[in-house]
C-alpha cells in the first residue's frame, strides 16, 4: 500500500506540491483531479522517481519500503508504473525490444527468471487482447510518429504487459476519441484486481463512468483540498473549481 | 635538431632494400620533402583539433619483414566475410594468413612487395602507382602522405576486372600484432573497380597489443563508369596505436561508391577522406560512426568534390565520445562550377556521454554551381533525459538505458548496409564499446 505524507516538492527551485498527503490500498482506485497547474503530474513523477524533483519533507513509503529512496528503476520492479501525461518518443528503439528489455530488467531485478522471444511473444499475444494496438505499432520505434491517441494506448499496453501493483495514469483519457476512452477503459478495469491500485489523473468525469474510482480528491496549490466518492467529480464538473475556494481550509491541513 | 619522430623515420629510411631507380629516386625526394616540412603544427586549418606534438617526441622502429610474428587468425575473423583475404601483419604480407587461392575471376587481389624483391608484375603495379600519385601530388606538402611514398614497402592491389560481378566480400586485415618495441609502417593500397564490375571490400584495421605503433595507410580507390564498390572500413586499433590514413577515392561517371566507417579503437587517429565525383552521375553515400572511451583522439576529415553534373552524395556520420575521448569531424563539401543538379547531403550529429569529452564539428559547404540541392548539418547534445527517463519507469537499469539510446542514435549508419550477418555483428560492436557501468 502506497503512503504519501506532507510531501513538499520542488521543481526548478520552486515548491509545487505543498504537504500532499494520501494513502492508497491494495485494489483501490483513486481518481485526483484538480486545476491546470496544481501539481498532479508532478506528484506522479516524484513518486516515479524523475531526476529534477526535489522533495523537501515529507515521506512515501510503499509496501513498507521509503519509495523516495530508490532509483526509477526499482521503483519499476518494485510494482510501480506511471503513463505519461506525454509519452516520450524513443527513435532507434522498437516497441517490442524496448517491452522485452524492462519486462526483462524487472524480472532480473526480482530475481525470476527471463523470458526468452517465443515466451515474451507469447505473452504479447495474451496482452493484445486486453488493450489492442496494430501489429505495425508494435514493430515501429517506441511512440514514433504514434497519434496522441496511440500513444496513449501503447502506455496502456506496456501497463498490461509489466503488471505492475501501483499504476499512476496521468491524463491517460486525454486526447482520445470516445471509442479509444472505452477501450482504455476496459483495458484498465481488465487489469483492476485486489493486489492492484490506481491513481488515476484527469479533468474529466467521463473517465470515472467507465473506471469508476472508490475515491476522488482535489488536487490544488500542491495538496489534497478534498476528498469524496465519485459524486465529487460530478460537482466538478457541474461547478468547476471555483466553489473550493469558498469551501474552506484544505482537507489536506486537517490531518 | 630534427625531432625524435623526424630521426626515427630517417633510419626507417636507411633500413628501405633498393629498388628500381625510379622509385628510388621518388622515394628520396618525398622523406626530403617529409623532413623539410615535419609534422603538421595545429595552426594548420586541417590539424587545428589535432596536436601531433606527443607524437613528434617519440620514435618508432622499423618493422623487420623477416622476424616472425605470432598472430591467430581468430583476431579477424568477421561473420558474413569468408571470401578472398588479404592479410598484413605489422605492414608486412603474410600468405600463410591470406586466402588467395580460388579466386574469382575478374577478381586480381595481391600484395604489393618491395620491387626488388618482386615479380615484375607487382613491379609495374607499384611503379604505376607512384607515377600516379606524382602526377596528382606533385608539391604536396602533406606529412604522412610523403612518408608513405617514402617509406612504403607493401600493401593490397585489388582488381575488380571491367563488368565483373563478385559477390562475396573481400577482405583486406591490416593487423598490429603485440611487440615489444613501438614500431612503424606504411602501407600503401590500390583498389579499382573497372566499368560495370561490382565488388564489396572490407578494409579491417585492428590491433591488440599494449605496446605503442604507428600505421599509415594511403588508399588509391577508383571507381570507373557504372562500377560500383561498398567498402567497409572497421577500425579496431590497438589502444595506444596511432592510426593515420590517408583515402583517396575517384568516381567516373555513373559509378557508386558506398561507404560504411566504424572507428572504435585507437588512441590517435586521423582519417582524411576525399572523394572527387568526377564523373557526370556519380553517386557516393558515406556512413560513418566514431564510439570513443578513456582518451582516445579520433579525427575525420571528409572532403567530398563534386565536379561534374547530376553527382549526387549522401553523407550520415554520427560521433560518441564518453570519458575523456576528443572527436573531431569535419564535412566539407564543394560543388565545382560545371557540376550543375547535383545533390549533395551530409548530416553530422554528435553524443557526448560525459562532462569531460569533447566533440568538435565543422560542416563545411562551398557550391559554384547552378541547380544545386544542398542539405548540411551538424549538432552536438546530450543523451535525452527525458528518453532516459523513460525507460528507467520502466525498469530497464541506467547503464542499460544509456547503453540503448546510444545504440538507438548510431543505428542510421549501419541500418542500409546489406550484409545482414556483417550488420549485425557491426552493431554488436558498437554496443560493446560502451561502458558497462555507469559514470554519469
Ligand atoms: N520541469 C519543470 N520546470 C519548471 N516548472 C515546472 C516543471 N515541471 C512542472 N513545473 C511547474 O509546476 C507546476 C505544476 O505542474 P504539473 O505539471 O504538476 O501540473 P498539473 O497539475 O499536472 O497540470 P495539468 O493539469 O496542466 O497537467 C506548474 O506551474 C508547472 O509549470
Ligand atoms: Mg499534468
């Protein structure tokens, strides 16, 4: 279970997330939404470990571990995954190599055993079937000259593939058409299972209809403002963010 | 007076067996013009990144042809190359090594040997050269090719007669075997490609000794009307070798010259290639990458002329230089007047890997003539942080991470070369000479 308390962080000298604090359980899914700006992707990248991101107090444990305490990449065999608000595109790599080589890398980390091709493509095979993306997607380079929407159906893809146990999908809904939205969706609600948690970021209530979230909170100014079941985002959406404001302190200053 | 290296390669000179009086005569008057001009200084425009001033301090031996050498062929072995082979070992010819039996026709592959000791045959050949070679540099002051002028005493002749088509690569080793003294040599190559004759050629440079050794290599390559050659040059030099070469490529018309370079070893090392398209259609694409660690210094020089019309060059080089490594690249292209439509590209992108590496670059790009389609740059950066990150997210641990992104950016130069086994093996040591730790 992840546990994210007072986190300060700061971005290029300044501070973004203000004293965040949130715990997430096993097979809970937690939606945050929140203004442009308020800090919702930086929490996913400091919890994913990017260079550039200082925490200045507080703490994240996972699973018991200090999470803040590890590199990108043990973070990654310890169960973490984050799809990118943008992901990034990696010319020279192919898809599926790149796929292999962290499945792999995890693996390795955890001390099991390696796939060899025919068991990875085996694999591969079993995956398509919970988020669908073309064979020719598979073979070109990492995210190269993918549509938005691609891209973000191949995040959820390597999410099917790696099965990680804490899954941060940062503005995943973004830019997708509404049938490529189900289909994300249900690649996601595939994947939700009692060992599994979700923090998933976005602006649109949408979303919640089809991966309906046990919690939702606001993000705004660096904390959690508030917190609710699913019928926040519905005020959300009907009274945008304004009403916050007038609502009183930050939920997060309570505890 | 003169410098340990200028008195070194005066007695290389003394040790030289005697030869046909032409020759003789050449010879004396090219060390005449190597010890009036010495070693280049960086206030040359083409040394500026270069300094020769370590190498001017020391002083190299002689290679003595008849002292026997301990090689094992293993060293060259290259999968996709099992055809005709032509090795030298410290300079000197070694038929035990070679594969000259069975040859293909249409196909003359040979040494050249010192004349006096030659069949008349390599005689001519080598006389032919010279004649060549003064015709075209008559008042060169240009340090290591007079030297080799002067004190070469073997190298390939390589033949591919008027339409022949050779499908298997030929492969020319120029081996430093490990010593224990720092010794020198000259070689000096011809490969021509008749008209309508086809050929790929493998020019593998290698070394795995600790001791120090100079190489200097120039290489006559011409390509007659509607021939075509892909050569590939491997560069895996001793670590402390000093590797100079010297390519000196003619395109008739119509002929294509493909070009793949992969320098990987060496301490210092410096590869002036130039290529005149000399005829009307002429085609040269050059591929070439430089992977450098510790400190190596690895300069290229490209100088491609385009003197006649519809000539076209594609030219992709990328550079790496982690640790201490020096790269150095320049391109420079000229369009001759006269050479209207032609198309003449070269992109040159560099990776540094560490804060102390340096890269330098310089495109280069003069065009007098009318109707030309240039396209011409260079850059220099870092690998992507954001690509780095990226995969680290995904688990894949930073070395490896590095490692890929690396390999990712020096892909474009082998990606067209078709010898899928020789690829593969290429890119596998690209992929090796990375660090496997990190040193971020
Ligand atoms: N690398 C960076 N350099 C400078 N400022 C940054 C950097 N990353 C984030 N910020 C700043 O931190 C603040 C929070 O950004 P963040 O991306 O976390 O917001 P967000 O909540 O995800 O917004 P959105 O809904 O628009 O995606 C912004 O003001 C942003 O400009
Ligand atoms: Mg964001």
């Amino acid at each position: 279970m992840l546990k994210i308390e007072n986190l300060h962080a700061r971005v290029e000298g300044k501070e973004i997330l203000k004293g965040l604090t949130l715990s997430v359980k096993p097979g809970e899914v937690h939606a945050i939404m929140g203004p442009n700006g308020a800090g919702k992707s930086t929490l996913g990248n400091v919890l994913a470990g990017r260079d550039g991101y200082e925490v200045t107090a507080g703490s994240v444990s996972y699973g018991g571990v200090d999470l803040l305490a590890l590199e990108p990449e043990e973070r990654a065999a310890a169960g973490v995954f984050l799809a990118l608000q943008y992901p990034v595109e990696i010319p020279g790599v192919n898809n599926t190599y790149f796929l292999r080589a962290a499945l792999n890398a995890q693996r390795r980390h955890r001390g099991e055993p390696e796939l060899d091709s025919m068991k990875f493509l085996k694999l591969v095979r079993e995956k398509l079937k919970i988020m669908q993306i073309s064979d020719e997607l598979l073979h070109r380079a990492v995210n190269e000259g993918f549509s938005g929407g691609e891209k973000k159906r191949n995040e959820i893809f390597q999410m099917a593939v790696l099965e990680p146990s804490l899954a941060i999908l940062d503005e995943t809904d973004s830019g997708l058409d509404i049938d490529a939205l189900k289909q994300v969706a249900e690649g996601v609600n595939a994947l939700r299972s009692s060992e599994r948690s979700f923090l998933v970021v976005t602006h649109y209530q949408r979303l919640l209809d089809y991966i309906v979230p046990d919690f939702v909170h606001v993000l705004a100014d660096g904390r959690i403002v508030e917190s609710g079941d699913r019928s926040l985002a519905q005020r959300l959406e009907q009274q945008g963010y304004a009403w916050l404001a007038e609502h009183g302190e930050p939920a997060g200053a309570a505890t | 007076m003169s410098s340990p290296f200028v008195q070194s390669m005066l007695a290389a000179a003394e040790t030289m067996p005697p030869a046909h009086k032409l020759l003789d005569a050449q010879r004396r008057e090219r060390l005449q013009a190597f010890v009036e001009h010495g070693l280049p200084t960086t206030r040359r425009e083409a040394w500026k990144y270069t300094s020769l001033r370590a190498l001017e301090q020391r002083s190299f031996v002689a290679v003595d042809p008849d002292a026997p050498v301990e090689v094992d062929a293993a060293q060259w072995a290259l999968p996709g190359v099992d055809g005709p082979r032509l090795v030298f070992v410290d300079g000197v010819f070694r038929a035990e090594l070679s594969r000259l039996d069975a040859l293909p026709a249409g196909l003359r592959l040979q040494p050249f040997a010192a004349p006096a000791e030659a069949k008349q045959a390599t005689q001519d050949d080598m006389l032919a050269i010279y004649r060549q070679e003064i015709r075209r540099t008559r008042d060169a002051d240009h340090a290591f090719t007079n030297l080799d002028l002067a004190l070469a005493r073997s190298g390939a002749i390589l033949v591919v007669e008027q339409d022949a088509v050779l499908t298997q690569p030929i492969h020319l080793v120029f081996a430093g075997a490990p010593a224990s003294q720092a010794l020198a040599w000259h070689t000096r190559n011809m490969l021509l490609v008749e008209s309508g004759a086809r050929a790929s050629v493998v020019e593998h440079h290698l070394g795995w000794g600790e001791q120090s050794y100079l190489s200097n290599a120039f290489s006559d390559i011409q390509v007659d009307r509607g021939g075509t050659l892909e050569l590939i040059v491997l560069q895996q030099s001793a670590a402390k070798a000093t590797l100079i070469r010297h390519t000196d490529c003619h395109l008739g018309a119509a002929a294509t010259l493909r070009l793949h370079v992969l320098e990987l070893g060496g301490g210092l090392v410096r590869h002036d290639l130039h290529a005149r398209l000399a005829g009307e259609g002429a085609r040269l694409d050059t591929r070439g990458v430089f992977m450098l660690r510790e400190r190596q210094h690895v300069d290229t020089q490209l100088a491609i002329h385009h003197q006649a019309p519809n000539t076209a060059s594609d030219s992709v080089w990328r550079g790496v230089a982690d640790e201490r490594a020096r790269g150095v690249f320049r391109g420079a292209i000229k369009v001759a007047e006269g050479a209207d439509g032609a198309d003449a590209a070269l992109s040159n992108k560099n990776l540094l890997l560490s804060a102390q590496a340096e890269i330098d670059t310089k495109p280069e790009l003069e065009i007098y003539a009318d109707e030309v389609k240039a396209a011409h740059g260079a850059t220099i950066g870092q690998l992507d942080e954001r690509a780095l990150f990226y995969l680290r997210s995904r688990g894949i641990p930073l070395a490896e991470a590095r490692a890929l992104l690396t390999a990712a950016f020096c892909r474009a130069v082998l990606q067209d070369l078709p010898n899928e086994a020789l690829r593969e093996h290429l890119s596998t040591l690209l992929s090796e000479r990375l660090p496997a730790d990190e040193a971020a």
